[in-house]
C-alpha cells in the first residue's frame, strides 16, 4: 500500500496537556524501539519512560494517564516540542497513540515537517494563546484545516498558519511523493544542466 | 545580482522548481546517506510502488546505529543486542542489494558513522546538497555543503526522485572572533554558542559560523561544530570552503581529481558569502571568553563553564531536570562524581578526538569504580589510531577500546548507562534516558571526558595538560 494519509479536515477533541517545554524525540518515542522496520504498533510505547512506573502499570503521574486525558486526541504541550532526532518514529508513535493534533507556541522543524507527512497536525499558536491552553486541559477544541482555525467552546476562535501546501495535502489526502514523481522531466532537466556545468 | 550568503548559493544553485506561494520549491539533492534505522519504511515504499533508487550513484548507506561494538564471539556471530537490530541490518544489506546502492558494510575497511565515513571517503564536497534520515546531518556542513536530517517519508523521495519538497529558511550568521584558549575545543565553542542561543534558538534557520575562530579551526574541528547545529534547533550549519577544505579533501576517493579537482575548487572558492550578504538574524560570540564547557541538565542549552555554579531553575520544568540530574543550583559540574565516561560519536569519535584523550590518559590510570569506553567513529579511524598505538594507551589506563559505530550516543546497540549513573560524554544529546533509562549525562569534550575519567569526578582537562606523567 502506499503511504497516502487520508483526508483531514477537522480534529474534534477535548485537550490533554504536556507542560514540559522541550519535549523531545527521544521522551516520545526512546531508540531502543527504533530497530522496528515498520510504522505500525509504536502507540505502546509512545512516551515510555515518562509513562510507565517501575512495574510496568501505567504512572498516574504522567498527565495523559490521568481519567480526563484518555481519548484525548489534541495534545498541547510546551515550548519547542519534538526537538532533537529526526525518528520519523515519533509522529508515527503518537499518532499510533491516538493524538491526531499537536499545538504548541514552537515545534522543533524536521518533527513538523515529519508530522504533517504523516496526517498529524502540528499547529503553531502565539504565546498568549498557548498560555491560556496550557492552563485550561481538557477544553473542547474543534480544529477547522481549511480555515485554519482553532473553535473554543466559549464561541471564540484562535488563528493559526498551515503552509498552503500542507494545507492543500492533509485536506486531500495528497501523496507528496506522486506530486515529486510528476517533477520528472525538471528533474531531468536538472541534472542535464549541472552534468553540463561540472 | 545582489550580496549573496554561501546558504543563498548553495540554495539557488539547487532549485529544480522554485518555490511559489502555493507550492514548495523542489530542492535537489546531490548525496543521499542511508543507514539502517531510518530507511527499511522507505525502501518498502519503494518496492510497493515499483520505483527504483533514481541515482544509486548519489546514494551511499553505511551500518552504524544498531551494530555492536563488540567483536564477534569465537562462534563468527556479531553480538547484536537484540534480534530486531541484528534483523535491521539485515534488512538493509538486503535493500541495498536489490536496488543497487553502495553499502559500507561489515567487510568493508570503510564502515563507519555516517557523518564521519562519508566524509572520510571524500564523498562530501563543498556546493553539495547532502541529506540523510538523521538529524545531525548538519556536519557536512563543515564543509560549506548544505546538509540537514530529514525523516523516513523524505528519505523515500529522495531514493526515488533525488528531490526534495522545501520552503527555504532564514539565515543566522554566528560570528566568532578571537582564538580559544588552550585546553578549551571546539565541543566546547558549540556548547557556549548553543547555551548562548537556546536549544530552540535556530528553529527555522540556517546557521553560518563566520570569523577568526573558525577559519582557525581544523576540519575535524569544524565538523564537530556544525554537528550541533540542530542542537540550537537549527537544521543545518554552515562553514565556508576555504583552503583547509580543499586541503583535507583533496585525494580521498570519492574527491574530483585531475582537471576536475581544478574545475570544482575554482567554482567552490565562489561560495563564500559575498561582502555586505545579509543575514536575517546575526551574534557575536567571543572565542577568548569561552572555558571549557560542560551541560547540567536534560537539554544541550543548558550550558555552564565547568567551573561556574549551576544556575537556580527559572521555573518548575527546570527544576525537573536538575532533579533528574541529582545537581544542586549554586554548585559547579566540577567536582561531581562520575560512573561513566564515552568518548565517540560523529561529534567527537575522529582521529583528533581520539588523540587528545589520549595525551590525557597517557601514563594515567582511569579512576576506580569508572567505566570507559572508547569508541572510534569509523573503520578508518579506528585504524589510524591503532597505527599511532593510541588503543593501548586506553586499554593500558583500563578504558574499553570497542569497534566503530554510534554505540552509547543514542545507546541502542547494548551500550548503556544503568539508572542514575552519570555519564561524561563526547556526544551531542543530553536527553533524559537518552543513554539508557534513567542515565545521567554531561556533555563535553574530549579533553574535559579523559580528565573525568582519570579524576573520578567531572574535571578541568587543564589540571593534567603539560604535565609531565612518570612512566
């Protein structure tokens, strides 16, 4: 099968909230579960050894365990999330955990980039915004991807930017790798040009 | 056309299609690195779509994450750490095979980690677009090649189209004047210059590290610089080709020779940023200030000179990782006790790297109770140090001298911390339970590990330079 992501327009879902700024790839996904050769089955350990006590039963202290977290599918976490390595691993992990959304005031690039590949939204809000979210868990959210904005309960509304062509993708279910392959010929173009120059 | 910056040309000089409002640009890549972990996905992508790798002569894969750095048992087998990564491996050597890629695998003399392997066979040049399923990709920037890591779907655009889909970046000069001082490195400038910055300082730039300091410095110096370049958040650095790139390039295998060399250094002396490029954000750092440097929490940013009190936490967060850490605000790194010390990694696992611990270690014994590994970034490397006798030095001072790969630096081979050790580390991530669950880990040179390793504590190379040691 190829790797088109389905169609997304909108993610509906009350927020869990990581407050930690600079969670990065490794708290989401640690290298010891990278020698998988798949994308599947990496939810389990999504957030490891933040989310599991000493003997294997889930931590209560880890926010995203607690009652008004599950089913959670928005997570708005700190400052800087999914720095670090590039593991693609790590959206596969969280959307495999069953978060469909990411908000945060700064995402690390190569994770975003990483994410809105795979059908996992990652939206940047400004501080203020951020604030108030990290401070109201649990706030019914219904992100709209073609208006590009966030529906508080409350009837307000929060504005974010999506790159029109991420926009375009994750509305569409686009695969960006059909769209390079249809490049052929300027590609070709190309590497006739820069042979000719070497 | 107006002042350029070196990240301007090497952008413009890629552009297949530039960008439009609606549109990415699409970005050609002249070298693709492959390694096992970030691949097998893409190759499956592939093969499901009937593709084939576009320019198998662009692409080059080594072995490096997964392996162990043990030799193999009296039985002939490879002591993977787990069926998985020995399974990993296998899979690539298979891809390979299929689609008619170039591996620096286990027979070859050449094998090594992927940012110290690729440039050591001559495989990275200046003017280049370098890209591989791995974030410190940014070390071929040393060499005025614009690099940076990318994930596995990339990875797979860039097997079956050589392209890539990209909004440019901003560009962030980090200018440093001055010389540093003896006994401070270059691990130590991109600690400062990333505590200085922040761990997210660079998101959405290119850095370009300019001035006196840098021009000083020795390739494998430059490249232990630029590797850190996504620890500021940014994914790529840069340094300007000049005549210690040509220098140390020229004649390994994968280089131009004959009128081609001539050919490519006069259009690789027309890179650097022309006179009065602008930036979009500039800093100026001060080579002379900097002391050695270590980190004291869980992020690269958080930086202190080895003899400076830990800073009291700003917030809550903080407070978190000094907790981790077991380190107490108002107090030095200096001092603490240390169970672990690695020397490797494509920050600090290169030929130079290897001989500045020894000079340390040399006559020396490594401190009881301390565990030391050393582990050569390459095959190559590994290899120059054995001819330099450097391996017995190590062993001699009781240091474990193992076989070329990323090992404790991400630590999912086998080679870990247990819970609550400290680790003094040449690597380039500090992560919570990024060198084994719970494993406490200080950044720092070279110089700074082989000293910690001999004190038992975290301590200042500089007490054992120039000492006479008796033998």
């Amino acid at each position: 099968m190829s790797q088109t992501t389905r169609p997304l327009a909108y993610v509906h879902s009350r927020t869990a909230v990581l407050r930690d700024e600079n969670i990065d790839t490794d708290r989401i996904i640690p290298a010891r579960f990278l020698t998988t050769t798949e994308r599947t089955g990496l939810g389990r350990h999504c957030f490891q050894d933040w989310r599991y006590a000493a003997d294997g039963s889930d931590d209560p202290a880890f926010p995203l365990n607690q009652p008004q977290a599950r089913g959670c599918s928005i997570l708005v976490a700190g400052r800087n999330f999914g720095c670090g390595s590039s593991r693609e691993h790590a959206p596969w992990a969280l959307l495999d955990y069953g978060i469909q959304a990411v908000i945060s005031n700064e995402i690390a690039d190569i994770f975003r980039g990483n994410a809105l590949k795979n059908g996992l939204l990652a939206i940047v809000v400004s501080d203020a915004e951020h604030r108030w979210l990290l401070d109201n868990p649990g706030t019914e959210l219904r992100i709209d991807i073609a208006e590009g904005t966030i529906r508080l309960p409350d009837g307000g509304s929060i504005r974010f930017d999506l790159d029109a062509f991420s926009r375009h993708c994750l509305l569409n279910g686009v695969d960006q790798l059909g769209f390079l392959l249809q490049q052929a010929d300027d590609i070709a173009a190309f590497e006739h040009q820069q042979e000719k120059a070497a | 056309m107006s002042a350029r910056t070196l990240f301007d040309k090497l952008w413009d000089a890629h552009q297949v299609k530039a960008e439009t409002e609606s549109t990415p640009g699409v970005l050609y890549i002249d070298l693709h690195l492959v390694h096992e972990v970030t691949s097998p996905q893409a190759f499956d992508e592939l093969r499901s779509r009937g593709l084939r790798v576009r320019r198998p002569d662009r692409t080059l894969a080594t072995l490096d994450h997964s392996t162990p750095t043990l030799p193999p048992g009296a039985d002939g087998k490879r002591p993977y750490y787990t069926k998985e990564a020995e399974a990993q491996v296998a899979t690539l050597e298979a891809n390979v095979r299929e689609f008619g890629v170039d591996l620096m695998g286990w027979d070859s003399p050449q094998r090594g980690i992927v940012h110290v392997a690729g440039p050591e066979v001559g495989a990275t040049h200046p003017g280049m677009t370098i890209v591989c399923g791995d974030s410190h990709t940014a070390t071929h920037g040393a060499f005025g090649a614009l690099a940076f890591g990318i994930g596995t779907t990339e990875v797979g655009h860039v097997l079956a189209t050589q392209c890539l889909l990209q909004r440019k970046p901003k560009s962030f000069a980090i200018h440093v004047d001055g010389a540093l001082q003896a006994g401070v490195t270059a691990k130590d400038l991109i600690l400062h210059i990333i505590g200085r910055i922040g761990i997210g300082g660079g998101t959405g730039h290119v850095l370009e590290y300019t001035g006196e300091a840098i021009r000083a410095l020795s390739m494998e110096e430059r490249m232990t610089v630029c590797n850190m370049s996504i620890e500021a958040g940014a994914r790529a650095g840069l340094i300007a080709p000049d005549e210690t790139t040509f220098a140390w390039l020229e004649g390994r295998e994968r280089a131009p020779k004959g009128d081609a060399w001539d050919r490519a250094v006069a259009y690789w002396r027309t890179l650097p940023s022309d006179e009065g490029a602008r930036y979009d954000r500039e800093v100026r750092i001060d080579a002379s200030a900097i002391q050695p440097s270590v980190t004291y929490g869980t992020h690269p940013g958080m930086v202190v000179p080895i003899h400076a009190p830990v800073p009291a936490a700003a917030d809550a967060i903080e407070q978190r990782a000094l907790d981790y850490m077991k380190v107490t605000a108002g107090k030095p790194i200096a001092g603490e006790a240390v169970d672990v010390v690695f020397i490797g990694s494509c920050t600090n696992g290169r030929l130079s790297d290897l001989r500045a611990a020894a000079d340390i270690l040399r006559g020396r014994q490594v401190a009881e109770g301390v565990r030391m590994l050393v582990v050569p970034g390459s095959e190559q490397v590994r290899r120059a140090a054995e001819q330099e006798g450097l391996h017995e030095v190590f062993r001699a001072a009781g240091a474990e001298w193992r076989e070329p790969g990323c090992s404790m630096c991400i630590a999912m081979n086998g080679d870990l911390a247990q819970p609550g050790q400290l680790v003094v580390a040449t690597s380039n991530r500090n992560f919570e339970g990024r060198q084994g669950k719970g494993a406490r880990t200080v950044l720092a040179s070279p110089l700074v590990a082989a000293a910690s390793a001999v004190a038992g504590r975290v301590a200042d190379p500089r007490e054992y330079m120039n000492q006479e040691v008796a033998a």
